[in-house]
C-alpha cells in the first residue's frame, strides 16, 4: 500500500568527496525493469564546511564543494532517471555549542564555524539557482531553522548587520540549543521543519483528481484487492 520506496541513504560523517566516489555504489543508471528513482533529496555540505585538520579531516574547499554538488546534480546515474531533484542547505550551526563540545572531545580548537557554514549554505542557494530549469527544487533548512530559532527566542530581533543565533560573536544560542543540542546535529523539531519543508512537494501528480487519497499505489486498497479463489468461494459458500 505505498505510492514509493523510500531509500534513505545517510553516510556518517561523508562529505561531497566521499558521495561522489561512491555514487556509483548508491544509485544504479536508469534500466528497463529497474527501480526507477522518481525523487532524490539531496542533503550535504555541514561536513564540508568544516575547518581543515591534520586528523579526523572532513573538509572540502568551498569551490571544491559547489563543483562536487555539480557533478552529483550531473551524474549519468542520477540523470539517467531524470528524477525530480531537492537540493537542501545544510543546516545552521550553533558555533558557541560546537566549541564546548570539541574541546570536551580533546580538540583545542572550534572545529566548526558558523560564518563558514552559512557560506556553504550559500552555495547550495546558488546551485540550486543555477539548476532550476533542470527540475531541481531549493529546499532552505538553514533559512527555516533560524526563522523557527530567532521566532522562539525571547526579545531576540534578527536585525541587518546583527549576528545570528549560535555566532559567537553575538553571544545568543537561542532557540538553536534545542533545535541543535551538540550545536551540529537536528532534534526531532527540527527533523519535523525539514519534513514539513519537503511534505508538500511530493504527490503532487495526484492532487485534484478522483479519490486522490487511493490512487497511485502500488497495490490496490483493500476494497478492491484481489482474494485467494479459494478463500472467495469460502465466503460465498458461508
């Protein structure tokens, strides 16, 4: 009884790098009989915007990323589906949590910064721009977590020129230390923006037409499903 397979695909500490060598792994070329993928959300970038490090390195150069997430977008396996494409923004970064959290796991320094990762954020926004005749759809995290943020957190005005929430240089965490509790990975509030972000882009081939709840499965509704032969006789015969 589903319209789609959902196949979530979250690489641990994977940058762009590391999606795009493996990519070939992940996502077979279009095939006749073959999984179609109708859909692919994209979700990168918190690791590349990383500072450098001699252990542990995640980072990849801004440049490096946007050309990355090009090739991803431009893939002969993910193309090859001509999929409706949602390309997401990173999330914010709570930089004042994230320096508390690395010197307690023995680095000495922030290894994150919250200006550098809005600027990857940036990036995506630009791709995303760049790819829109190319059925690929903005899908803004980092801008729908910091609105939900600044929106909860008492007297706190997002002014021009104002540092935003997590930036030490501002000093105000905010609603970002419950929507971030490490200063890095989501809560489920902010899993649920993300999925309220996404919800209504898909089914959307449905909408307006007879019965829409029940048309597009893959299997009929229960009404109209087929039984055993055996079992209708049964029925008939009781």
């Amino acid at each position: 009884m589903r319209r789609f397979d959902v196949v979530n695909r979250g690489f641990s500490g994977y940058n762009t790098s590391n999606a795009l060598k493996a990519l070939p792994q992940i996502f077979a070329p279009s095939s006749q009989g073959g999984p179609q993928l109708k859909y692919l959300v994209i979700l990168l970038g918190a690791n590349d915007a990383s500072l450098p490090r001699s252990v542990d390195n995640q980072h990849v150069p801004l440049p490096k990323f946007k050309e990355n997430l090009r090739q991803i977008l431009t893939h002969t396996n993910i193309t090859s589906h001509n999929p409706k494409i949602f390309l997401v923004t990173p999330p914010p970064l709570d930089e004042i949590r994230m320096e508390v959290v690395d010197r307690a796991n023995g680095y000495t320094s922030v290894s994150r910064l919250s200006k550098t990762s809005a600027a990857y954020s940036q990036a995506v926004r630009d791709l995303a721009a760049e790819f829109a005749d190319k059925n690929v759809t903005l899908i803004d995290l980092w801008k729908a977590i910091m609105d939900v943020a600044v929106a909860k957190t008492p007297g706190f005005e997002l002014t021009e020129g104002r540092p935003y929430l997590g930036d030490p240089e501002g000093g105000v965490r905010g609603y970002l230390e419950v929507l971030l509790p490490d200063g890095l990975h989501m809560n489920w509030e902010a899993y649920q923006i993300f999925y309220d972000l996404l919800k209504g882009h898909f089914g959307k081939e449905w909408a307006g037409t007879p019965d829409e709840d029940k048309v597009g499965y893959l299997l009929p509704d229960w009404r109209t499903a087929p039984w055993l032969e055996e079992d209708i006789q049964n029925v008939n015969g009781a």
